[in-house]
C-alpha cells in the first residue's frame, strides 16, 4: 500500500506532485493567511520551505501508506490532500487537505475527502480513516462529517474524526 495512483472524481483530477508544483503551492496555499489559521502550521510559507515539503513527499511515496495528491479543477490547482501516520497493526491513516481560496465553497472539500476515504477502505483495505479539525472551523467539521467520519474524541481546541463504531486510541 504505497506509491500513487491518479484518482478521478466528477469534478477534480487528483495527481502526483512534482517539483513543477512548489511555486504554485507557495503562492496558493503558502501565501493564504486563512490557509493555516487553525493548525498553526504552513509547510509552504516560503519557497525553501515549500521546496522542502515537496521533496519530502516525493521521497515518501515509497513509504507504506503515505499518498499525496495534487488537485487540480478544470487544469487548475485546486488544492492538496495526504495521508500519513499509517499504523498496520490497527488499520488505520490519517488524512489532511487543503482547499484553495478560490474553490472553497464550492463542495471540493467534500468530494476529495469522500473520495479519499473511499479510496482508503474500498481499494487499500484501511479499516480507521482519521482526521482532525479545529472546534471553530465549522466548514471542515462539516466537511469531514458528510465524508462519514463522526467525532470520536474531544481535546481542548480540536476534534478527532474516524469512521468506524469501534475506533480505539493508538
């Protein structure tokens, strides 16, 4: 369960990164001060920075369980999702995406988060997909909840999201 597969859905084109893709992470994603506000991290806040994470998810796709997808609506970019924390013993993966100024809003969110997941359990055998989302930020909860995933656990400022009845904590 590794490597990457180009994913379609009815409206995005879910492809590998390259490093043609950094200046276009830097300015979307790097450079949108709401992209990052709730989890007060921006791997592309500068064009070393976003080189450096490109780099390293290339280097990843040989890791066991570590997809990253570019996301494009119509040949434009319109976001990223990855999966990682992959944990064999308990089947589970983590998910997180990010939507472009320009597209969100527009149900993309939905779409790639469902298609992910689906992907996730239907064609890599995940049994846990999991995620996170800030209290406040009210349009991914809701994201995340169309996509299935139901909040499984409360911590201070943020809720963890899985799928399945039975989810333990790893």
């Amino acid at each position: 369960m590794n490597g990457m597969r180009v994913l379609i859905t009815n409206h995005l084109v879910m492809k590998k990164e390259t490093l043609d893709d950094v200046k276009t992470l830097y300015e979307r994603l790097g450079q949108d001060p709401e992209q990052y506000s709730f989890t007060g991290k921006n791997p592309f806040a500068t064009m070393e920075s976003a080189e450096e994470t490109v780099r390293r998810d290339i280097a990843g796709y040989e890791e066991e369980g570590k997809y990253v997808w570019l996301l494009t609506y119509s040949g434009d970019f319109a976001g990223r999702i990855e999966t990682y924390d992959y944990d064999p013993e308990n089947s589970s993966i983590e998910i997180e995406y990010s939507i472009d100024a320009k597209y969100r809003g527009q149900g993309l969110g939905k779409e790639v988060v469902c298609a992910v997941v689906s992907f996730m359990l239907n064609s890599e055998g995940i049994k846990h997909v999991n995620a996170w989302a800030a209290k406040d930020d009210q349009p991914s909860i809701k994201i995340l909840e169309d996509a299935g995933l139901k909040v499984v656990k409360e911590e201070d400022a943020r809720y963890i999201f899985s799928n399945p009845e039975d989810w333990k904590e790893e």
